[in-house]
C-alpha cells in the first residue's frame, strides 16, 4: 500500500483559513500526537488523518477490544464483512485516541455518544467536539475546543460532473463560477465544493438533510454565504481543503464562539476545586450524621 | 395516575387539539398577579413583528448588529418596574417566587436574551449574594438601588477551564486598621462600566479550598483610588451587551461590604447559582421559542397544503425539545420554592442539559429554514442567526457545563447509596401548575445532600404507568419509555455505587463525567413525565401522552437506551398542536401563552 510521505502534512488546495490546523498524518495508536496537541492549543483545533490498516493490528490484536468499542461493540459484531468491520472499528478508535490526546485520558474511559442526527459526541466530555469521515482507506477525526468542527475526505482523483451535480450542489453563483472553467478543472472544482458543503453541514450535525443549494461559498478563499451571494456568517466560520496522503482531499469547517475557552481540555483539571470540595465535604458530613446501615 | 384518569387521557388522544377550547387554569394570586405583569411586558414590548415598533425584532436585531443595547428598549423596561422582579417582596420588590419571575421575563427573552442579560437578569445574578447572607442593611440598600432602576455587576470568581467571562478574579487582603485591599484584573464584566454596584467573589486565601474566597458589596461611586475602567470588549455573541475589564490596585474597601462571613463565597455561589441556572434554562427556552415559531413560518408561508413531510421530524421533535426543557426547568424553578434543601443537583443538570439540547435544536431548526435562516435582521427569519450566537453565552459553554458536573459528581455515589429507588415521591404542587408554593427564600437553599426527590418521582411514575403497558399505542409507548428511563437508573445505582471517593484536585475515575451526563438526562425524562402526570386536564393536548412519548423518544435516542417505534398518530398530534400555536401566535412552551392583544 503507498500512501506518499506519511510524515508530510496535508498540501494546502486553495486559500484556507489560517485559523485551521492543517491535518496531520497519525499512523495508530501510539500517534504521534504531539502535532495535535499543539494544533489544539495554539489553534483550538487538530485534524488526523490516518488510513484505517494503520488500525488494524489493534482491532485484531487488543483483548480490551469490546471494551474500547463500548457501546459500539454490537454494532461492530454485527457487521458480516470482514473489512466492514475492521475499518468500523478503525474508525472510532481513531476517534477515541484522537480525543484521548486532547483529554489526556485513556481511550477505554470515553463514551462516545450520538447525537439524534448520528453526529458522535463525547459524552460528558464537551470541552471539545469532534466529527468523523473515512472513504476508501482514509478515516480523518476533527477535533475542536472553540465550537462544532466537520470533517469530510473524498478521493482527490472522484470525477464528479458538473453538468449532472449542478443543480443538486450549487448555487446561482456557484454554477456561474464553475460553468466557465475547463472541464477537468470544473470537476475537481465540484469535488472540493461538494466536500467543504458536507463539512459545513457535517459540523452543525445535518449532514445531506440541509440542502447543499441553501448555502455556498466564495471563489477567493471559502467563506460562507448565502444563496443570493451575501456573508452568512461574522466570521465565526473558518473553512479549509488540503490534499492529504497523495491522494485524498480533506475539507474542514470550523466554528468558534467566541467564548475564549481555556486551552486545558485535560479531563483531570475540569472540575472545579472549590465547587467539587465544598460539595464533597457536606456530602461526607451529611453521610456521618446518617450512617447507611441505620437507614 | 388512577384507572379513570388514564382512560380519560386515552380518549382525549382522539380529539382534534386544533380546535380545542382553552379551559382556564385555576392559580393563586401570586401567579395570577405574576402572569399579568407578564402580559403588560409583552403588550408594552408590542408587536414583535411590525417592522416600525421600536422594541419589535428588526429594531432589536439592529441595534445588535451595530453593537449597542437597545437604549430605547432598556428604558422602558426600567421604567416598566423591571428591576422590582429582582428585589424579594419582603423589602419591597416583586419577587415572589423563581418560576414566576422566569414567567414575567420570557417576554423579554423571547425577543432578545442580549436584552434580558443586559438589562435584566444579570442584576439578580450579581445581588442575590446579598438575598442569601446580606445584612439587613445591604439588603435594604440593594432594595432600594433596584426598585430606583440601578444595575448592580457580578465579579465572578475563577471556575476550572474558565473562559474569557469566568477567567482571572479578584484578591482581596486584610487592610491595615479593617476592612480589605482589593487588586486584580478581569477584561470580560457584563455592565462594568455602568453598574451601580460590584458584587466581587474575591479571593480571600490563597489555599485551593472551599474557604478560599468572599463575596464583597460595593459602591463603585464611593471607590477610592485604585480603580481603573478598562475597554469594552467586543464579542461574537450578545454584541450588543457592554462587556468591559475592572482593574483594583491595593483599592480600599470597606469593612462592612462583606457579604456573608468571611471564607463564604464558594458557598455562597453554590447557592445562588443554583437559582441562576434555572432561571437561564427557563427564560432561554423563551429565545428558542422565537426560531421555532420562525421555522413553522418558513415551511408554511404561502402553502396552502399540510407541512411537507421531510419537516414534519424536526419541526415536532423541537417542539417535543422545547416542552421537554420547559418541564425541567419548570420543575426545577418550582423546586427552588418547595424544596430548597434538595433541589442544587436538578438545577445543575438542568442547566448542563437545557442548553445542549436547544444548542441540537438550532441545528435542526438552520436545516428547516434553510437560506432563509441566513437573513440576518429581518424579523421573520433573523432569530436563528442571533440566538446561534447569544446562546454559548447564555450558557457559557464548557466551563458552565463543567461547574455542573462540579456539583453532579460529588453526589453521584451518595444518591446511589442512600437516595434512588428508596426516596419518597415529592408532593403533587410540584407538578402542578397554578398550585401554590412557597416564596423563593436564598437562606433556605443547600448546597449538597437531601436526596434526590426528581428520581423518586421518575420510579413512582413509572409504576403507576405499569398496568397499561403492552395494551398498544401511545399510552403504552409511555410506559415503556418510562420503564426504560427506569432500567437506565437502576444500572446507573450499579455503576455510581462503586465510585471511588471523591476527592478535589484529582479525579479518580473519569467515568463520573460520563455517568453525570446519563443522570442528567435521566432527570430530563423524569420531569416530562411528572408534568406530563401533573396535568389537570384543562388543557388537552399537554394531558394527552403524544408530546411526552416523543420527548422522552429523543431523550432516551440521546442515551442510546432502547427507545420504542414512535406510535401512530404522535408526529400528526404534536405537529397540529405546533400549526395551532404557530397560527395563534402562541408560544411553544408549557404556558401557551397568548401573543400581545
């Protein structure tokens, strides 16, 4: 399997947003993680990108499987196709390492959730929030602590007409842009534009439910706008496409709050002291005048 | 709920609510002299759609995008009273009880939470410090400063993962001959530059511990040197509201602006915020409210046909949201009156769950209205871009949810051990709306311990729905929901039982995080089902069990618990109930309440 340099960072496609950390390649669990934890605090956001054989001596070979799938582990044993199955497993576990990363804690002590529209969440965890692609061998895992991150990878080579997709992807603007660009560019112009709309829509947790012609972006650099052409957003919006491993395209979106929320994500340091003793102590207090065994 | 109660609300489920009759509720005084200051805000605020009121939302979503509060709006507001609901009736003011304040103000934060934090409810956040420990005299100071249209400021304190509102705080050392030097600086302040006092939570030790800090009362005109206005900070959410920094070098405060007792402000944040983080839950539902109302517009504007289909999900299952918040925060507000000793665990959950979900909701609402939600400014379809902003800062993100968790997962192993599935149901008023309750009093509220009433009422619930399980439709889905919410407790009982101790500064097992999460929403479900038990049939539609089945459908999706097919005929009954509302221009919550006349 060639992959291009796995130590090279995802190639800039157009003018993104300084704002994003570009991905970076892991290769399993042992990371390195390094890049992503600086990407978190210095940008409040990271993206891995990592191909999902790099995942499989630990689906195959780690007893604590089921118990690092949680509550995924039925719906893994369920999957029929070996390789189904095997890149299911790849994916969340690059999840749960990614994010483990951020929280510093063990893999195995995260839940991750669904949210209703099948968007994953870390449970009780919501300092930071992370999204999920893979297509062929390519799994990328966002994370953010600054607000919704979305991720989507397609194969950088998919010809995607422009003729047939138009009216189900773009907007007026849009298809006046691409309308006018030879073809083989007109197609990889579609593709980035379909995987930036899958991010966007990915991030607020919508998916293809949000009409792709509801919404565009700009030519010079990505920003978000509306159909008739005007800003969508204030700039809390940050998107961007890198090619990643030779062969992929990897767009993300990135929303901020605005809140300046602390740069420690750690999972040790996020209950307050004064808060969690002055509780604690009423509670042993409240224990010792009734003790269990008289109740 | 009796045999006859359940046939009853059976029957209703066949009626068309589209053309029900509103029954009138009975209340007590307090609530009826409650819902009419209401209905006076919402009448003096006026039409919210008529594009030439000066308090309508183009007015309000203008003034936003140019960053200033709404002067206009705020002035009336003052002169209407406002700062009384903050002020308890025993020194003068109106505040009687927490839930009805939360009604008097969801006029306001149905056009605007910048507005209602601005120049509302940050007033009693800052001050009800003073409500729970202050002397007499600071108490009838504050009386006074409120009722005469004063804004009052809160400093906080420093939380673990603060963000920019909650991070840096104050320190406040022993001043030779009394009182204190206060020092420090704070960039983000809500009303700092125009407060007419600072409630300071001031480190008072530099110990990590829950003596560490004390709450002072001051009086920014009788500052002395060592004060200095910092510049307004321009946010992304509430831009309107005047964020700014203090900076205190070595300032001279006087003795007697201790609120409370030395060493008691950790404590005393404990117990106000509680009544905080219900009345934010509360009064934000109000906001959702407004983009609700504008999705059902977008999806029926010129549409003489049924709403399409593909909306029919969401559009109910916000709705289904909404209710679903509502209860618990209704329930909770309730609570703060009728069981102040028990109630801090149900306000942090609330808090840590109300938001979250109206967060999901705003998602769902952006892929109903589509391009439309992406007209900034305009009254019909601008709320959704404002409320995307204004809500993290409501809610204040991580951190606030955090401070939760804070306070859930010290209990966890107790409620465990001592509380669920041996605790005895709370009384019915709780439930109960127009039944009478006691007046919030600060001085009452604990701040850990009591048990934990919400989930005693969740197994009670459940066991009188038990017969009508397995008899099909949606009187059966509840109970299976109910049963299921059940089940989710009892293997929460398992896990939280073998919790190790808790103890500050390190985190033994962060699995407690995760189990905070499931409780909460345990608790979530256990108020729809309350109030869904507490109706007394006046009004049909919240008697009928379509909009309970298909909130604690979406709370028990979000556990991942095994939900049941939604019943026939609950999507149609909620989304006529929602048409019927949108049509009257009432609102999506537990009141329905009328628009304006």
């Amino acid at each position: 399997m060639t992959l291009g340099d796995p130590t090279t960072k995802g190639t800039a496609m157009t003018e993104n947003d300084p704002r994003i950390t570009p991905p970076v390649h892991i290769s399993g669990p042992r990371g390195p993680w390094q890049q992503v934890r600086e990407g978190m605090a210095v940008r409040g956001n990271a993206t891995v990108c990592t191909t999902w054989g790099e995942w499989l001596p630990t689906v195959v070979g780690d007893p604590h499987l089921r118990a690092l799938l949680g509550r995924d582990w039925q719906r893994y044993r369920r999957s029929p196709d070996p390789v189904v199955r095997a890149r299911f497993a790849a994916s969340r576990l690059a999840v749960k390492y990614t994010a483990a990363a951020a929280l510093a804690l063990d893999p195995g002590d995260i839940d991750l959730a669904y949210r209703l529209g099948g968007r994953p969440y870390l449970r009780g965890f919501d300092q930071i929030d992370v999204s999920l692609t893979h297509t062929d061998e390519l799994i990328a895992v966002g994370i953010s602590r600054l607000g919704r991150i979305g991720v989507d990878t397609e194969p950088a080579g998919r010809r995607m007409s422009f003729e047939l997709m138009q009216d189900h992807v773009c907007t007026f603007d849009e298809k006046q842009e691409l309308a006018v660009l030879p073809e083989q560019e007109q197609s990889a112009a579609m593709l980035r534009l379909w995987t930036l709309k899958e991010a966007y829509t990915k991030a607020i947790g919508q998916g293809l439910r949000l009409s792709f012609t509801e919404f565009g972006f700009g030519v010079a650099g990505p920003a978000l706008l509306a159909p008739d052409g005007r800003p969508a957003a204030r700039g809390e919006w940050a998107f961007g496409t890198w090619s990643t491993l030779g062969r992929y395209l990897v767009s993300i979106a990135c929303h901020d709050c605005g809140l300046d929320p602390s740069r420690d994500t750690r999972v040790q340091t996020m209950l307050d002291d004064g808060f969690l003793g002055a509780v604690a102590e009423l509670v042993a207090l409240e224990q010792q005048s009734e003790p269990l065994a008289e109740r | 709920m009796t045999k006859e109660l359940i046939h009853a609300t059976m029957a209703t489920t066949a009626e068309t609510f589209a053309a029900r009759t509103d029954r009138v509720r009975s209340r007590g005084p307090e609530e009826s002299a409650a819902l009419k200051r209401a209905a006076r805000l919402e009448a003096l605020l006026g039409d919210p759609h008529d594009p030439a009121n000066p308090h309508g939302l183009t007015a309000l979503f203008a003034a936003d995008d140019r960053r200033e509060t709404p002067a206009e709006t705020e002035q009336l507001l003052a002169e209407a009273g406002l700062g009384a609901e903050f002020v308890p009736a025993e020194y003068g003011g109106r505040l009687t009880r927490a839930d009805l304040l939360a009604k008097v103000l969801r006029p306001i934060f149905r056009r605007d939470v910048a507005l209602g934090f601005g120049a509302g409810i940050t007033s009693l956040f800052a001050t009800s410090a003073v409500w729970a420990a202050g002397t007499e005299r600071q108490r009838r100071n504050t009386a006074r400063l409120l009722t005469d249209q004063g804004r009052a400021s809160i400093l906080h304190h420093e939380l673990a993962h603060a963000n920019a509102i909650l991070r840096d705080e104050f320190t406040a050392r022993p001043a030779p001959g009394g009182g204190h030097l206060l020092s420090g600086r704070k960039d983000v302040i809500i009303n700092a530059a125009r407060a007419d006092a600072y409630v300071v939570y001031a480190r008072t030790d530099p110990a990590r511990s829950p003596r560490s800090h004390s709450v002072l009362l001051l009086d920014p005109d009788q500052l002395g040197a060592g004060v200095r206005h910092l510049p307004r900070i321009e946010t992304t959410g509430m831009r309107g509201c005047q964020f700014s920094g203090l900076q205190f070098t070595d300032c001279a405060v006087p003795e007697d602006a201790l609120v409370g007792r030395p060493g008691e402000g950790v404590a005393l944040a404990l117990r106000t915020y509680q009544v905080n983080r219900c009345l934010i839950a509360g009064t934000v539902v109000a906001a959702a409210d407004t983009v609700l109302h504008s999705a059902v517009r977008a999806v029926t504007a010129g549409r003489s046909r049924p709403v399409a289909r593909r909306w029919q999900g969401p559009l109910t299952g916000v709705f289904a949201d909404l209710l679903a918040c509502d209860s618990m925060a209704s329930v909770a507000l309730r609570a703060l009156s009728l069981l102040p000793d028990g109630t801090h665990v149900l306000a942090a959950a609330v808090k840590y769950v109300v938001p979250d979900l109206l967060r999901e909701n705003l998602e769902e609402l952006a892929t109903v209205l589509g391009s439309r939600g992406y007209e900034r400014g305009g009254s019909a379809y601008g709320a959704l871009d404002k409320l995307v902003r204004d809500l993290p800062v409501a809610g204040l993100g991580h951190a606030g949810t955090a401070a939760c968790q804070a306070v859930i997962v010290p209990q966890l192993r107790a409620l465990a051990e001592r509380s669920w599935f041996a605790q005895q149901e709370p009384p019915p008023e709780l439930f109960r709306t127009g039944a009478e309750l006691p007046a919030l009093d600060y001085r009452l509220l604990s701040i850990a311990g009591g048990g934990d009433f919400l989930a005693a009422s969740l197994v009670g619930s459940a066991a009188r729905l038990a017969n009508v399980r397995g008899v099909g439709g949606q009187m059966a889905a509840l109970a299976d929901l109910a049963e299921a919410f059940v089940t989710e407790l009892r293997a929460l009982r398992e896990a939280c039982r073998h919790l190790p101790a808790i103890t500050p500064g390190s985190l033994a097992d962060p699995a407690v995080c995760v189990l905070s999460d499931r409780y909460a929403l345990v608790l979530a479900a256990a108020a729809v089902l309350g109030v869904w038990e507490g109706q007394d049939g006046s009004d049909p539609f919240l008697a009928a069990p379509a909009w309970a089945v298909l909130a604690l459908s979406r709370i028990g999706g979000r556990l991942g618990i095994p939900v049941p097919e939604l019943p026939e005929g609950c999507v149609e009954m909620v989304l006529s109930e929602l048409v019927h509302r949108f049509r009257a221009g009432r609102s999506c919550d537990l009141d329905a309440t009328a628009p304006a006349q």
